[in-house]
C-alpha cells in the first residue's frame, strides 16, 4: 500500500505524509482490500460502515457522523431519478465524505497543522474536522466567496484569509504557502477520493446491493467522479458487482475545462475561456486531476456536458419546487441530467442518481436573488 507518483509511476510509503510527487505531480493511492456485504460494520451510520474497505486505521478515525445520505426518489424533467442528498452532512456539503478520512490519516501521520484552499465548502469541511482532530488550519478563499461559508470556517477556529484574483489565484497561493504548512488540499491529497469512494459502497448498499445504470454529479476538480470510479472498482474486484455505472460529469459553461477537454479528444486540458460563474463550487479553471476524471468518464461509458447559467437557476428552482434546497453547483447537475435527457444519452427508463452536492442554506441571500423570490407584507 503506497502512493503512487501519476507522472513516474514512482511509489511513496504510506507512513510519511505527503500530498505531491518529487517532480510536483498528483499522487494516487495504490489498490485498496475493498470489502463484501458481510463486512460491512452496520452498527455505523457513517463512512466508517465500510472501514475495512479504507487505507485508515477506523480506530484513528476523526468523524462526526458524516455518511450514510438519504437516497430519495424525485423528478427531473418528468423522469424519475434517485437524489443522493450529500449536502445533508454534518457541515453541509459531500466534501465531509473525503474529509474525514483524509485527517483521520493525517492525524495518525502525526501532522499538527493544516492548509487548504477552497471557495467555500472544502475549506469549511476542513476547519470542522481540524478542529475535531486538535489541528491548527488556515483557509485561503477567494475575496468573493460568500460570506456565510466564510463565517462557517472560521467559527470552527481557523484562520482564513482571503486571495484578490481568481479560484486558481486562491491554489496558486496555496501552493506557495506549502512551503510552510502541510498542504491538505482535497483536490492533491489522494485520502480525501479515499473517503469519497464510500459513495459507490452507500449507492450500491442503499440500491440493494445493486448498482445504478448512471451517476451524474457536478464536476470541479472531480473527486466525486475518481471516488466512485475506485469505489465501484474495488466493488467488482471482490466480486459483488459485474459492472459499473456511467459517469457523468456536468460543468458550468461559463468554466468548462474538462467538457473542453473531453469534446476535443483530448487526455489533457485545452484553452478554455472562462468567465464567472453562479456555480462557484465548480469553477475550477486547471483542474489538478483532469487526465484522471477524463479517463474515468470515458472508460464508464459516460461524458461531460456543460450548462449555460439560466439552465442552472431554472434547475435551481426545479429543485426547491420539489422541496430540495441546493446551492447552485448542485443545480448544475440537475441542469445537466435535463440535457443528456433531452439528447437521449440517458433514458427515463434506466436507473440513475442525480449527486446533489451542497446545501442552499450556504448560498440563500443568492439563491433569493436568483430565484427572485422573497416574503409578501399585508
């Protein structure tokens, strides 16, 4: 059990903490045991359910019972389509899912201090569990991410600090901090797609031990689509499943690398313009793990597709009419399976699960705005 170098092949031991190759490229995690129905701990309502599935040690586990969504029925377009409620997680969005196995890890590596950036629910994920696990933490944001993301880190004690510019200004000044302070980015640290491959175990558990035909859920940096993608790996590896679902990846329009990417052909990014977008969650302009997310769309049979900016507040509002209050990013999705819909990449007889990522109470004085709606006087 190593981390592997993606661009050398290079392997590095498990025991040292580490988020990047020697030559700065993206570290990977070697095969994990995975696990069968019978191993299950179903005394956990958590992540942990699947412990003996995970590269951490459970009895160094930093948690606070993140896991186990609701998986609801609902409707996109008319179609039937099974809601995966992510957002319903201890700090409101899925990055709770990686999070807790990726500091339980480093805990247990014996780091004290932490730095991520994010535009808002990674970074508010992290201070939750650093603070779980007695770590000190710095959050770098953009100096436009919403102020109620911003108050929700910081309240958990960490020191957050806001970068003039771009979301890839925000890494850019992370990748400088390093230098100083471990980097625990999700989108580097190869533990946090460790924790959010239990995604495919709770989707598989909750279907009845089946699987759906497609996933479709927003992509950014993509670590729903490379957790999914190894967890229902590991899951027909141990022989529970004969095969996986398609993966669908859904960006905004306005910030769309990897639908750039994936219609062009290509295994690597191409000039995209971008511009800002409502659905900040994803607005990622240089994706850390674009070759990977690529691959494991196109080797599931799926695509990425992109949504104009109407599309996803028209999502938006699709969703709270059904009683689903999301933030934008998540609506992208739900603007996305409209179209693969529309174009018959997906059927409305075939299963599929729509992730809805965060939750709208991060985002409501902007979704009011969106959505135009607000209290009536008398």
């Amino acid at each position: 059990m190593n981390y592997i170098d993606s661009a050398s092949g290079k392997t590095y031991p498990l025991e040292t903490a580490r988020w990047c190759g020697d030559g700065g490229a993206y570290l990977d995690l070697g095969a994990a045991p995975g696990l069968t129905r019978g191993e299950i701990d179903s005394s956990k309502r958590s992540v942990w359910r699947y412990a003996r599935a995970l590269l951490v040690d459970a009895r160094d586990a930093v948690t606070l019972g993140e896991g186990w969504t609701p998986l609801v029925c609902g409707k996109v377009d008319g179609a039937a389509v099974a809601m995966k409620l992510e957002f319903m997680m201890p700090t409101g969005s899925f990055k709770d899912r990686g999070m807790t196995v990726l500091v339980s890890y480093l805990k247990s590596r014996g780091i004290g201090e932490v730095l991520e950036d994010s535009s808002g629910n990674a970074g508010a994920s992290l201070s939750a569990y650093a603070a779980a696990a007695g770590m000190r933490c710095r959050i770098l944001v953009p100096e436009t991410a919403s102020y109620p993301k911003i108050a929700q880190i910081a309240a958990c004690g960490a020191d957050v600090v806001t970068i003039r510019g771009t979301r890839q200004d925000v890494a850019d000044a992370a990748l400088r901090q390093s230098k100083e302070i471990f980097y625990a980015s999700h989108n580097w640290q190869p533990f946090f797609i460790e924790g959010t491959k239990t995604v495919a175990y709770e989707l598989w558990e909750q279907l009845g031990f089946a699987v759906p035909d497609n996933i479709v859920t927003p992509v950014g940096y993509g670590s729903n689509v490379c957790g999914c993608e190894r967890g229902f790996a590991e899951l027909r590896q141990r022989g529970e499943i004969d095969k996986a679902p398609r993966l669908f990846g859904v960006q905004a329009a306005n910030c769309a690398p990897l639908q750039s990417a994936f219609e062009a052909g290509s295994d690597e990014l191409v000039p995209t313009e971008i511009s800002p977008t409502v659905a900040e969650g994803i607005a990622s302009s240089k994706p850390t793990r674009a070759r990977s997310v690529l691959r494991a769309v196109r080797e599931s049979g799926g695509s990425i597709v992109a949504v104009s900016e109407d599309e996803i507040v028209s999502a938006l509002g699709a969703l709270a009419r059904q009683g689903i209050f999301v933030e934008p990013t998540s609506a992208a999705a739900a603007a996305g399976l409209r179209k693969l819909l529309e174009s018959g990449a997906i059927t409305p007889q075939q299963t599929t699960v729509l992730v809805l990522t965060g939750s709208g109470l991060k985002a409501s004085e902007k979704i009011g705005e969106l959505l135009k709606v607000g209290a009536r006087s008398e």
